[in-house]
C-alpha cells in the first residue's frame, strides 16, 4: 500500500514528506514511498534511477512540459518532525525540507496523481543529491544518461521563489588565487617574503569592486565577487610562504562559462588562479510561449533568480525553464526554516490552472 495518503491537502502531503528523513544520500526511503504512491497511476508511464524517480503522461498532446523538484535535505537540526506555527498573523509549517524543495515536491505529487487529462503532457521528475556534489546530483545524471527522458518544449522547476516565477539563474565561478613568498624564521621575518602580506592587493581589488546589475531579456541580474575563504601559514614563529584565497563570482546569464573564466584572468591574471569550480547560468527563458502563457496563468510579474540552480541543466538541453515554487528562498537551510501555507496553496492553484486551462 502507498505510504503517501494522497486523500490530503497538499498542506498535509508536505507535512507527510518533510517527517521522512532524506538527508542527501539517505533518500531511498522517500522515493520508495513517492514510487510506491504512483504505482497505482495508469496513466503515468514510470522509470526510476537510484533514487531519481520519472512519471510521464502519453496523451499525444502537442506540447511537453517537463516538472521537477528534489527530494533531498541538508542535515538535520532539531527541525524534525515539522509543526504547524502562527508568526504575525501568518500560519506556516515549520520544519526541515518545508521550503527546500518539499513542498514544491508535495505539490507536483498531488497533481501527477490528480491530473489524467492535463491539456499538455507531463514529465514529472523527483530527484536525489541535489545538496551535495554536482557530479552526484540525479538531475545531473539523467542529463546525462537519458537526455531523451527529458525532452520538452519547457520546463519548471520547483524551487522555492514565493510562489512567484523567477526566470533563469546566474552562473557561479569558484576560484583559488595564490600568492607565494619565502619561508624563514618571524624573528628574521626581512630574510623571508610573507605570501600573506602579498594576498593584500588581491582583498583590496575584491573590496573595490563595483558588482554589474546585468539586463538580460527584461530582467535585471545583480553579480558578485567576494572573497569567501583565505588559508595561509606554518606557524606562529614561521613566515609564511603561499597563501590562498577563495574568490566566489556570481555572473549574469549574459556571460558564459567561458567569459566569467576569462573575467576573473582579466582582473587577477598576475597571479596563480585555478578554477575548481564552474556552472553556466540560464537565460530566463521567458519569451517561450509556453511560458508566457504559464506567466499568465499563474499572475504576478517574473524577477530573476539570482543564486544558481538546476534550470541551467535544461537550458543546457536547449529548453526553456523558469523557478516556481513555495516558500521564501531565505529561509532554505534554515534552522527556522518554514513555508507560509498559502504559498503551498497559491502554488498548487495556479500548476493546476496552467495545466487545465
């Protein structure tokens, strides 16, 4: 029997699977009762892989929509099991998960369930590791390995925004620029060369960079560059001879990979700077006519996602892709971490118009 009571407001499904523990790479259990819950669906054609869990409609509709949301947790701090709170007026669930991602993935499961005859089809994708290494996420790997499971002429995914659509993302650049120098004794520190003392003009140059607010297809992207790490030393009687600092770019969509690499050379070329780490932003898609028609059919005006997040993967595939989920992206992580219910119920109301217009 399905351990998921689908009977229950999309409220209560969230409450359900935000009380099963998911932390990223202890998904099975959710996805066994998500997989479970679908089962009995004849009108979803299912394929699961590890803990990523794909649905599909085949009504021969002229169009595709793929909706998709992760099922995985950061760890856990005391915010388990989720309790119902009233804050100024506003009631929420409160709880690990309520914002990043379950209930955007309580509301596409009511709706995969509930919707036999939606007037496009559907590929519902639950996926695993989405909080953890890039090379684990299970978006990632059907990317990778069934490219053709995700086809589509659009694409949502269900992170939280407010329940409001936040087009694209900006891409995200991480650095390692090193300073080196000469070992010797701090009492002797003239016969040494102190890497650290050399980091200086990289911090200065960090400290007085002006960020760009980027237009990109009528939305307006705000950019980062920070230092968000510093290492260095031997000793406290050594003068130290490398140092490190980590720089962090957030970059428009405007920009590719490769211009924000070439960026951070321009601006810190006269050092040691080794990328470890790179993800292409996405346009914010919003001039597909599938999204268009979903903009309207949800209300509100489209802002832009500035921290990065899987759309790019669909961008990548050449699909469009906008974020559209509930809860307020501040609170994700959060020890506090909470969803304001109406942001469940907005959400659901407008997938549901969309889909059945």
């Amino acid at each position: 029997m399905p351990a998921l009571d689908l009977t229950v407001s999309s409220i209560d499904l969230t409450r359900q699977l935000c009380d099963i523990p998911s932390v990223s790479a202890d998904e099975k259990r959710i996805a066994d009762d998500i997989w479970a819950t679908l089962e009995g669906c004849d009108h979803l054609e299912l394929f699961r892989d590890g803990d990523a869990i794909v649905a599909k409609t085949n009504l021969g509709r002229a169009k595709r929509v793929v909706i998709a949301g992760h099922i995985d947790t950061v760890p856990i701090n005391d915010n388990v099991p989720t309790r119902y709170e009233t804050i100024d007026g506003v009631d929420y669930l409160w709880g690990r998960g309520t914002v990043d991602m379950k209930a955007g993935c309580a509301v596409a499961l009511k709706l995969a369930v509930e919707l036999t005859e939606p007037n496009v089809d559907i590929t519902w994708v639950w996926y695993d590791h989405e909080e953890v290494s890039d090379a684990l996420n299970g978006l990632g790997r059907l990317t990778r390995e069934y490219p053709e499971m995700l086809a589509s002429d659009f694409a949502i995914l269900m992170e939280p925004s407010n329940s409001s659509v936040e087009g694209g993302c900006n891409g995200n650049l991480r650095a390692e620029i090193r300073t080196y120098g000469l070992r010797s004794h701090s009492a002797r520190s003239w016969i040494g060369d102190n890497a650290i003392h050399k980091a200086a003009p990289i911090l200065a140059k960090l400290a007085a960079y002006e960020a760009r607010q980027v237009e990109v297809d009528g939305l307006v992207y705000r950019e980062g560059l920070n230092a968000v790490g510093i290492s260095g030393g031997v000793a406290g009687n050594v003068i130290p001879d490398e140092c490190m600092v980590h720089v962090n770019y957030r970059f428009a969509p405007s920009r590719s990979a490769d211009e924000a690499v070439a960026h951070i050379h321009e601006l810190f070329g006269e050092y040691d700077v080794a990328i470890v780490d790179l993800a292409q932003g996405a346009r914010p898609g919003l001039d597909a006519p599938l999204a268009q028609e979903f903009l309207k059919a949800v209300g509100g005006e489209a802002k832009p996602k500035y921290g990065w997040t899987d759309v790019a993967r669909f961008s990548g595939l050449g699909i469009p892709a906008v974020n559209y989920g509930p809860g307020d992206p501040m609170k994700a992580h959060a020890d506090d971490e909470r969803v304001a219910l109406e942001q469940i119920t907005e959400c659901e109301r407008g997938l549901r118009a969309w889909l059945t217009a």
